[in-house]
C-alpha cells in the first residue's frame, strides 16, 4: 500500500501546482461546460467536464504507453475524479 499512498500524496501535489498554473478549478471548469454546452448543444457542468477529462485519460491507456506516462495518467485521472466530487459538493 505504501506506492498507493505515495500515488496518492502526487495526486495532492500536482492537484496543488495545477491550482497554482491554471487558476481556480471551479471557475475553470464552468467556462469549459460552457463552451462544451455551446458546441454539443447538450447542457453540461462541471462534474460532467472532469467526469470526461478522466474518460479521455482512460481511453489513453488503451494506447501502449510507456509506464512513466501510465502513472501520470493515472495521476491525473485520480485528479479529475477528486475534482468532480469537490465540484459536485459545491453545486458547480
């Protein structure tokens, strides 16, 4: 368990730095459902957009990549999740 926990302590890390890169997730996932929302005409939110950030990620690992890039996808799909239940919670 102990490399599942490390995954875990990244997962916080990088969740942290991206904040820090790309400013406040909620408001960065509203205005992405908002584009999403404008091209499918389906009516998204931001649980939605993390929900299909980590299936795209998913679909990644179907493509042979090297381990490295594996555990980032992880990582970032861990991220996505984490993200669409904290989004959720705030009625984002």
């Amino acid at each position: 368990m102990k490399r599942a926990e490390k995954m875990l302590d990244e997962c916080k890390e990088i969740l942290k730095q991206r904040g820090e890169q790309y400013g406040d997730a909620k408001v960065l996932y509203k205005r992405t459902a908002s584009a999403w929302t404008a091209y499918l005409g389906l009516e998204l939110d931001s649980e939605h957009v993390c929900t299909m950030m980590s299936l795209m990620k998913l679909a990644r690992l179907d493509q042979g990549i090297d381990p490295d890039v594996r555990r980032d996808t992880y990582i970032d799909m861990i991220n996505y999740i984490a993200l669409a239940e904290g989004l959720e919670e705030d009625g984002t």
